[in-house]
C-alpha cells in the first residue's frame, strides 16, 4: 500500500504510527508542513525502509513563517522531494495569498535549479493560479497535486501540464471527488491519507486506510481491489524512477 501524502510527525505518538507502517511495509510519503521540522521527520522514519520524507512550507503557514522561505530553499538541495507546498485561496489562507505566491515561486525555482524534484502541492481554492505557477516554471519537476479540488477545466488543464494526482478517502467520500478521480488518468493516480489532518467521520486517517480508497477507485474503475493496488504500486514505481 502507498501513502504518498501523509503528516507522520502530527500524529500524537508517531512512533507508533511509523511501526505500524514498516510491519505492513507500505510506502510513504512524510510531508512536512514547516522545513524545520524536516530534519526531526529523517529522524524519525530513520530505521523505515519504504518512508521518504519532503521538505515544505504550508501555504496556511505563511502568513507567519514567512522568513522560512530561506531555510526551505537551503534544504531543497538535499531533498529528493518536496511537499507540502502550494497556495491556498480558501477563506483561511486568502489574506496571504501574495506571499503564497512569492513563496511558492520561489520554491519553484529552487527546485528548477536543482534539476528537478518531484512535489506534493496543495491546491485548495487555488487550482488555477497553482497551475500558472507550474506552467511559468515547467523545469521545478513532476507535480504531484495532492486531494486535487478544481474544476473539471482546471483537471483538463492540470492534465495537459502533466501534472500526477495523490486521492485519498476523504476526497473520494465525495461526489465532486468521485467525480474529478473519474475523469484523471488512470496511470498518473496515487494514493494518500493526509492524515491525521485527514479525516473520517470525525477520526483522524491513519496511513493504512488507503485500503479504503483502493476499495472505491476499484469500484469507480470497475476492477477487483487488488488489480487496482498493482496499478498504484506500478505507477508509484514508475514515478520514483523519475528521482
């Protein structure tokens, strides 16, 4: 199983959570919502075979950690990943959105830089101007958008730009989500959690509950569960041969 969008250091006893993980030998990918807490992450999946960690700068959290845009740029080059980073138009984070941007960009750059990197990148209430950023800073790598919440113009666009998509079962609980997985390119599709910042009825999502959303995108695909995790697991494979 493959979580390529989860918060390891946010569960109340991570520990726990990382053994769990390496028993069941799934992959993961630990995104960061800060660059500080990216070297206390590599410390903490140290002894986790198939858990890769990323380095990001929250676009929620820009308001007010602004100056971490210096330490995220400065880790880049020793990081084969990067996420969680993006823009954020919701009403929370609509006050920032400039300094999303120059964040963002600058991220972009760096990354662009450094040859490539593959990112997990948010998106919310900001699908379109995510994806000009991408488009204006083709070379930053491969995108990953991660619970991809747009439009169906702006999925149209987000696929003609290449860009890979990370859906987990809080996205899939939906409609609107069911609805975008459908119309994604089956080949260019991984799974995540966001947990614990993703939820189920009201239960914070642990890595293991991809199998929920392998159950519905094996039902939205018409396949049997397992043919639908030996189609995550190839594309993952494929993705990670891009590092």
């Amino acid at each position: 199983m493959i979580d390529f969008h989860c918060h390891l250091d946010l569960y109340p006893q991570p520990e726990l959570i990382v053994a769990r993980v390496i028993q069941e030998r799934m992959y993961v990918l630990a995104v960061t919502t800060t660059p500080r807490a990216w070297q206390g992450t590599n410390k903490l999946v140290e002894h986790a075979p198939y858990v890769r960690v990323a380095v990001g700068l929250h676009p929620e959290l820009v308001a007010e950690r602004h100056a971490e845009v210096e330490m995220i740029c400065a880790l880049i080059p020793n990081a084969s990943f990067v996420g969680e980073v993006g823009l954020d138009g919701s009403y929370k984070g609509r006050a920032s959105i400039a300094a999303q941007q120059e964040v963002f960009r600058r991220v972009l750059s760096t990354c662009a830089r450094e040859g490539g990197r593959i990112l997990s990148i948010h998106s919310r209430g900001a699908a379109s101007a995510v994806l000009d950023a991408l488009e204006a800073c083709a070379e930053a790598g491969t995108p990953v958008l991660h619970w991809f919440s747009g439009t169906k113009s702006e999925l149209k666009r987000a696929i003609d730009l290449g860009c890979w998509f990370s859906i987990g079962p809080a996205m899939l609980a939906s409609e609107k989500g069911c609805g975008l997985a459908r119309e994604m390119p089956r080949d260019r599709i991984l799974t995540e959690t966001d947990g614990p910042l993703g939820s189920s009825q009201g239960n914070p999502l642990m890595p293991w509950a991809v199998a929920d959303a392998l159950q519905r995108l094996a039902v939205i695909w018409a396949m049997p569960p397992k043919d639908a995790e030996s189609l995550i697991a190839g594309n993952c494979r494929r993705l990670l041969g891009r590092t």
